[in-house]
C-alpha cells in the first residue's frame, strides 16, 4: 500500500485531538469493558456496526466523517478501510488507538467512578470480565487480614496491595532478621531490626497508595484471636506454629470468616479454603483446619 494512503487512513493521536469537533467527531469504537479504562474527553462511544449502519452510505454527514478509535489501532483501521470501500472516505484511524492517546498525555475522562490514576494502575483488571469497574470497587471497598509477615504472607500481600485491597492487616510481633530476606520479600536490608508489620507496611504504601494498612505487632493466641478477627474481609493464615493456628481457625468458625490457609516445608505445600459462610450459632458445623490436621 502507498505510504501517501496509508497517512490518510491514519492520524497520530494528538492531530486527532486537535481535529476533532461537533463536524467531524471522534468515535470511540471499544466495547464497554475496554472504556472502564477511560475514554477521550470529547469522544462519542459508538459500537462498530452502529458506526457502519449510521455511515455507511454517501450522506452529507458521511462525507464530513471523523476519526475512529479503539484499544491499538487495529480494528480502527479495518473499519476505516470498510468504510473506504463503500466510498466513505471522510474518516480516518487513530494511530495507536487509546495506548496512543494515553502516552501522549491527551486528555481522558472516567465512565466509572475511579479517578484517573486508578483507571491507568487496574487497567488490567478493568478490561477482565470477571473483574471490570464493579469488581475493582469492591476489591478497593475490601479488608483482608494476613496473619504472619513470614515467607507465605509476604508475596500474599504484595499482590493483595497492587490487585487494589483496601485494607491490610498486618499481624506479626517479630522483627525483621536478615536470615528473612531470601524468602520474606516484604522485607529489606532498611528494615532489619524493625516489626515486621511496620516494615511491610512501609513496602505496601510504597506499591499502592490505595491500599491503606493496620499494624498489629502482637502474638495470636486463644485470648485475643477474636478481637483481631472482627471486622474483616477475608483472613489468610500464613503463620508458624500451631496454637496460634488453632486460634484463628476457631476465631474464624465463632464469627463466620473465609479462612485461606497455607503451609509450605521444603518442596512441598498445601493451601485450602475454609469458608462457614455464616457465624457458628447459625449454621451446622462445617469442614476446618482442625478437620486437616
């Protein structure tokens, strides 16, 4: 194909910025999953084969055309060459699409209600299906308490953080010793000597400043298990000793808590989920840890 028309069907972002106006419209052409990243100040969403159905025969309003864009830049393009052989030769592509928009710092607007740095941090997430805008809001409304700053809770909560948790508790009363560091990545040479809780949540607020952290420096045990459990989310069991495993597991049954449980020895691992569903009083007694070991 000729460079010469391969400009035309195309347009760099920011030329399409300072084209675009009520005569010739920018026509963002992504599904509804796709804009919960955010959409162009000033776009019109307009699904594909309403774009074709709408333009796609020779109208005073065709031939003033516009300028298409989607996710990369890819389907744009094949719209606009659809387009081009019904003799609709008004419109063009957006380079890049809205990757392309984004990198060049043009303004962009929010169909849902996270900020701005939010729809560019869980942009991942928000393109999911199973995730999308809803699912993000709830992750961000959610508590999540990890007991033990160890080996196991230590990728937990660096991926519980920058997946948008709102809320960590970080439960451990030992202090960061450098035989920690190869496999308690929470933690770093600054930390040594410090609380676990403190030092983790040092790393959480570094990675996500959405995620907002409790610091319980105390150790789990039968007497206060309960008071620590309350007002949770979900509790993950990454701790190192038995009693204090007990506790919680009975804590979680008593009040009806999600418990994920985890224990690594060497090359070997076990995870599971207990889940009651509902407080004890309320319910038949259901499979626990205690039924595991």
């Amino acid at each position: 194909m000729p460079e010469s028309r391969t400009r035309s069907e195309e347009i760099p972002a920011r030329e399409a910025h300072e084209a675009s106006c009520p005569q010739r419209p920018l026509f963002d052409i992504r599904d509804e999953r796709e804009r919960a990243a955010g959409l162009p100040v000033g776009a019109v969403p307009l699904p594909p084969g309403d774009l074709l159905e709408r333009f796609g025969n020779t109208t005073p309003q065709s031939a003033a055309g516009g300028f298409i864009l989607c996710a990369e830049g890819v389907r744009s393009l094949e719209l606009v060459r659809r387009l081009r052989r019904r003799g609709i030769d008004g419109f063009q592509s957006v380079q890049g699409g809205y990757l392309a928009w984004q990198s060049a710092g043009l303004p962009t607007r929010s169909e849902t209600e996270l900020s701005e740095r939010q729809l560019q941090r869980y942009a991942r997430h928000l393109v999911m299906p199973q995730v999308g805008p809803e699912g993000q809001r709830r992750l961000l409304d959610s508590r999540v308490l990890l007991a033990g700053l160890g080996g196991l809770n230590s990728p937990a909560a660096l991926y519980l953080a920058a997946a948008g948790v709102g809320t960590l508790g970080l439960l451990d009363d030992d202090r960061v010793e450098r035989s920690n560091l190869q496999r308690q990545i929470l933690h770093g040479e600054a930390g040594l000597g410090s609380v676990k809780g403190t030092s983790a949540a040092r790393r959480v607020a570094d990675l996500n400043p959405d995620t907002e952290t409790v610091v319980i420096g105390q150790r789990l045990d039968r007497g206060n298990a309960d008071d620590i459990v309350r007002g949770w989310d979900v509790v993950v069991d990454g701790m190192d000793n038995f009693p204090g495993r007990f506790a919680l597991n009975d804590a979680c049954i008593r009040h009806g808590l999600p418990l994920v449980y985890g224990a690594v020895m060497r090359f070997q691992g076990q995870v599971s989920v207990f889940w009651p569903a509902a407080p004890a009083a309320e319910r038949e007694p259901a499979p626990c840890f205690r039924c595991l070991v």
